[in-house]
C-alpha cells in the first residue's frame, strides 16, 4: 500500500488536539513503551517530561516532509547514526513502531476514531522511517558526505543546531 501523506497529517493535526494533545500522547508514548518493552527504559536518560517534546517535533518533521523526501531523508540518515550514540539497535525499531502506532490507537480513539486503514498508513511510513534510520546506522561512513552537504557532523549532530530534531529554517 503506497502511503498517504494527507491521512498522515491528518492524524498527526488531531493528536495534538484530541484526547489531551500532544503532551498527553507523548507522556503515554514512554509510559507504554516502558511498560511493554521495559529492556530499552535504561537507554533513556531523559525524563519523559522532556523526551517527548522532541519525539513529537520530530513525528511533526516526518510527517510534513514526507512529500520533501530530498530534505527528509538526510535527516533520517543522521537521527539514524546519532541513535548509535543512544546504544539503539536495529532489533529496537519494530517495538518502537508497534508502540507508536498502537498509542496513536488509544489517542485517536478516545474521541475520534482510528480506522484499519490508518493504522496500516502509519505502520508502512514507520517501516520506511526505521529502514533509512538503520540503512544509516549499519554503515555511517557511507553517508558521510551526504551528511555534511547537508550541515551535519560524521556522528549526525549539527554544530549549528543544538536541537537537530527540528528542521532547520
Ligand atoms: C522510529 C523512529 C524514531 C524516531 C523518530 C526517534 C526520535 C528521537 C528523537 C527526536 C530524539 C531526540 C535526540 C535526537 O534527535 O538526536 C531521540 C532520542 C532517543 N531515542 Fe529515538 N527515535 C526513534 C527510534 C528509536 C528507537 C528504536 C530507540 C530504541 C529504544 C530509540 C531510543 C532513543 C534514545 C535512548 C534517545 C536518547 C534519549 C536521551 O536523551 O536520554 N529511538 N529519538
């Protein structure tokens, strides 16, 4: 199924209105992963308070470049090589996905709805994101030059941008 980027903004607009908003979605993000994969609760070293406005920022990032995949995908390439830095490993990425879609669930059900059909756009754009993310992480010294054409370091942080999850200006 090919993705559809309009169903994906959609859903991304209603979890920062519905059931909470974003705060609340992000909060449940890490309150389920860490309950259902409890193994990669000591990688994090950010209170859940903090983590989840950037893990937000950056879904918000995704989302909207989804149809600029020139910009996206380097992107993708160097939160994928500064996940070595977090111990990420490949074997990770499903349950992060399954957790993501599965809170987008119970969000976007409380007051809305969250069809099949969403679910497997979602499930398919999160596949894509993981397989750039970790194309990049097995093999960071093929992507070094793409990475600095595009202002970011070998290990994928910006010298110009304290905050690479955002999307530069
Ligand atoms: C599926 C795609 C993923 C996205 C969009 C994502 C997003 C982010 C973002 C935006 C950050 C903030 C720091 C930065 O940008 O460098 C971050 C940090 C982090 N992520 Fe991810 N992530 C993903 C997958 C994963 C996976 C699979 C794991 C494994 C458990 C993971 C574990 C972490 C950890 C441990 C940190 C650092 C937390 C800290 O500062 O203590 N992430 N992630």
């Amino acid at each position: 199924m090919a993705i559809n980027p309009d169903l994906l903004k959609e859903n991304f607009r209603r979890v920062t209105v519905e059931n909470g908003g974003a705060t609340a979605f992000g909060l449940r993000f890490y309150e389920r992963l860490f309950e259902k994969y409890p193994a990669v609760k000591p990688l994090f070293n950010t209170p859940p308070e903090e983590q989840h406005k950037k893990l937000i920022a950056s879904v918000g990032v995704i989302v909207s470049g989804v149809t600029k995949l020139d910009m996206l995908v380097p992107y993708l390439h160097a939160m994928g090589i500064r996940h070595l830095k977090y111990k990420t490993e490949t074997g990770h990425y499903p349950a992060v996905g399954e957790n993501l879609v599965a809170v987008l669930g119970e969000h976007l059900s409380a007051e809305g709805e969250f069809t099949e059909d969403m679910s497997a756009n979602w499930q398919e754009a999160i596949g894509v994101v993981a397989n750039v993310m970790i194309e990049a992480a097995e093999a960071p010294e093929k992507y070094a030059d793409e990475l600095a054409e595009h202002g970011y370091q070998p290990d994928g942080f910006k010298a110009s941008n304290p905050q690479p999850w955002l999307m530069d200006a």
